[in-house]
C-alpha cells in the first residue's frame, strides 16, 4: 500500500483545525511549544513531506539538506525570515504565508502601541500600581497628542494602509514612504503623502514600522535616523526587531532624544535588551500583534488550507493561495 505523505507541525496551534490535515496526511504535531533549537526542525523534517512551521522555527539550507522528502511549507505568519527562501525554492520546495487575514488586527495593535507610547499608559499604570499616586498633579505623565499629529508609515503594504486609514479618524496628517510610490488612487484612499526616507523621520510626530525584514532592512533605524526624529517623538515597531539597531534606540530614548518607543518584536526575541527593560518611556509587548483569537485561528486554517493545496490535495490542488513569490537575486 501506498503510504500517505507526512507532514509536520511545529507547535501546538488549534486542534480542532490542525486536524483538517488528517484525511490526507500523517500528522506529527508538537504537543510542547518549542524552542529555535536548529537540532529540533532538521530532525523532525526528516521524515516530512511538508511542514506547518512559524517563527519559532528557522528553516535553511542545512535543514533542507536533511529533509530529502520535503515538498511543502506554510508559515503561519505573514513575515517569512524565519524561512532561507532561495535555499528552499532552489530544491522546488513551495513556500505559502498568511497574508490578509491579519492585516486588520495587526493595524489595530499597532495604532494601540503607538498610542499607548503617546500617552504612557503603561508607564501610568505602573506608577499607580507602585502606589505613587499619592494626590493628583495638574503636570504628572503628560504625553503627546494623537489627534492633529503627523503620522509616519515605514512600509505601506496592508498593514501599513490599514494604520493610515485608522489615523484618518484621529485627524492626523499621514506620511509614507516605501521601496514603490502607491498608485495615486491608493494614495487618495489612504489621505497619505509619499516622502523620502529622511523627511519620514524627521517630520513624523509618531512613526510606525511596518515593513519586511531582511538583509536589506537589517538595522535600517539606526542612530542616523533617530538623530533626524523630533526629540518629542515616539517610534512604534511591530514588523521585526531587527529593523531597529536597539543600542542606539536605547540610547535615545535614556538621552532625551526621543520621547517613547512602542517594541512588540524585538532582535533577539524573546530575550529584550536589558536596557530597554530598565526604561520608562517604552512600551514593551511580547510579539502579539496578530494575537486576536479569531486572527489567530484564521491564521492556522489559512495555513492549513495552503498546506493541503501546496501537496496536491483538496479543492485548490496544486494552486495554493499564498505562495511566496521567487527570492530575488541579492
Ligand atoms: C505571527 C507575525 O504571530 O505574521 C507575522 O509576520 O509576526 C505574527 O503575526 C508570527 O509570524 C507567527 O509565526
């Protein structure tokens, strides 16, 4: 008898959607949340015909080496640099994201950060709960306005259109930049102005990062850039954590340089510059931007749907709906 493919899924996700893949697959699900561990993912690819993989799990051209049968992988995230697309596209392996599904939930976090780092409302609470709130002060924890400010977007893909279509509302003046101008139609949509990179940071009361990261992007807020930023203003950033070189964040916002910071991802995640962690006027939260139950869950079916397709089997055989588009040349 023929055995079925196998596929591999590498933490615990919704059970009651990780079992779709059981009519066609054998599914060898991780019962435990992992860790990065490389000796982890090259072992259980081993075997697998296919993966279900997040950022937990980096996946390059020494795992592939040891995964003889792998065909598929679907990365339940819309950022992918966990994955070594052209080592894995070089031996044929199909590579789907989740786009989409996140991008409204993602751009309400991060107009949240952003303004959570605004008005410091985490920082308040703290100072309340430690009890220092001892009568109230006319001047105590003042903080920047949202309304009337001029919003930055780094990276204007969905995400990034769905954070300046929530400034509309809040009356804030948007500014983008990006690798391509939008077509003006999105422009208009969006009531967002292109400007250069500098002009972004030095124009922006609030700046958001939405962009993809890669060797391209590493570090790309550097002390450069934070030096072009209005010392009353704050950076907020809920792509990836290796956008921002975190010394030199770090030492704006301890110099006065930059009033406060909104991190939801972080360089080294889960580990947080201790420094950043020992700082009052940043906002700190543990890479849950997508983290709604229903986007969550949309997530893992998106994932899940792919998987199937990307294998040859269900009603979209072969035709994933999200496959990674082809590693450019560097
Ligand atoms: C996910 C994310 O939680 O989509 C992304 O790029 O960073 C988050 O939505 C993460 O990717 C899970 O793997």
């Amino acid at each position: 008898i023929e055995s079925r493919p196998r596929v591999w899924v590498s933490q615990p996700l919704f059970d009651d959607i990780i079992t779709r893949l059981e009519p066609y697959f054998e599914v060898d699900a991780a019962r435990e949340v992992a860790d990065h561990a490389p000796s982890r993912i090259a072992e259980a690819l081993r075997e697998a015909d296919g993966a279900l993989v997040t950022l937990n799990d980096p996946i390059g051209a020494a795992e592939v080496a040891q995964a003889p049968r792998l065909r598929a992988i679907a990365n339940v995230g819309v950022g992918y640099n966990n994955l070594d697309i052209a080592a894995l596209q070089a031996r044929g392996i199909v590579v789907t994201n989740t786009p989409d599904v996140l991008t409204e939930t993602t751009a309400d976090f991060g107009f949240a950060l952003m303004m959570a780092a605004a008005r410091r409302i985490t920082e308040a609470e703290r100072w309340l709960r430690d009890g220092q709130w001892q009568g109230w002060a006319f001047k105590s924890l003042l903080g920047a306005d949202i309304h009337g400010a001029t919003l930055g977007i780094l990276g204007m893909g969905r995400i990034g259109q769905g954070i300046a279509k929530r400034a509309a509302g809040f009356g804030m003046r948007v500014l983008y930049h990006n690798r391509h101008r939008l077509p003006e139609a999105v422009e208009r949509e969006c009531r967002a102005s292109y400007v250069d990179y500098e002009k972004l940071f030095a124009q922006s009361d609030h700046v958001v990062l939405v962009l993809p990261y890669s060797a391209q992007s590493h570090h790309l807020v550097d002390a450069a850039t934070l030096a072009r930023m209005k010392p009353t203003a704050t950076l907020t950033n809920i792509a990836r954590g290796g956008l921002i070189d975190e010394a030199a964040l770090a030492d704006a916002l301890a110099g006065g340089r930059l009033a406060a910071a909104g991190l939801d991802v972080f360089e080294g995640e889960p580990r947080v510059d201790p420094r950043l962690l020992a700082l009052s006027n940043v906002v700190l939260t543990p890479h849950i931007a997508s983290g709604s139950l229903a986007t969550r869950r949309a997530m893992v079916a998106l994932a899940v749907d792919n998987l199937i397709a990307a294998l040859g089997f269900g009603p979209e055989a072969g035709k994933p709906r999200n496959p990674v588009p082809a590693a450019k040349p560097l």
